[in-house]
C-alpha cells in the first residue's frame, strides 16, 4: 500500500510534475465520463489508457464504475474527453 503525504491540483491537459507518484480524478457530474491518462513507463516512454468513471456523487450511481479513478503511477497528463473533472497529483 502506497501512503502519499501531498496532493496538487492537476487540471485537465496541464503536464504534471516529473516527481509525481501517481494521479486522483474525480467526476462531479452526473454523467459517466471519458479521461485519456498518459503514464510514464520505466524507459521514459509514453503510454496511453482510456477509462470511464462513472458518475458523481449527486446523482444515485446507477453505474458499475465508481466515480473517481486512482492512478498509483507516475503520470505525464490526464485529458478528460467529455467535460471538465477533478484531477489530483499525488506525491
């Protein structure tokens, strides 16, 4: 298990620190979203992930997907696909 001491504020397309350990996104909306993640592999190449989070908590979550995603990875960005969300660097 992963113990992280600081979180930061991550928006949408914003390029993330180099230090990170991983990301938090959180959808607020009621709908099910899309995020493109962009995770930094040990050879500092570059891959991509599609996830679908499911929707917030203001509406009852009728959906197998939990409304926030955790990432326990270092991260270069996140892109959400449809609109905007929460995103968390963790360190």
């Amino acid at each position: 298990m992963r113990l992280y001491k600081n979180l930061k504020p991550l928006g949408s397309g914003e390029t993330a620190g180099i230090n990170n350990k991983g990301v938090l996104i959180c959808n607020t909306e009621t709908l099910t979203g899309t995020v493109l993640l962009e995770v930094i592999n040990c050879d500092n190449s570059i891959a991509g992930l599609t996830l679908t989070i499911g929707a917030g908590a203001s509406s009852p979550n009728t959906h197998l997907d939990p409304n926030y995603f955790l990432f326990p990875f270092t991260v270069k960005r996140w892109t959400s696909l449809d609109w905007p969300m929460n995103g968390y660097e963790l360190y």
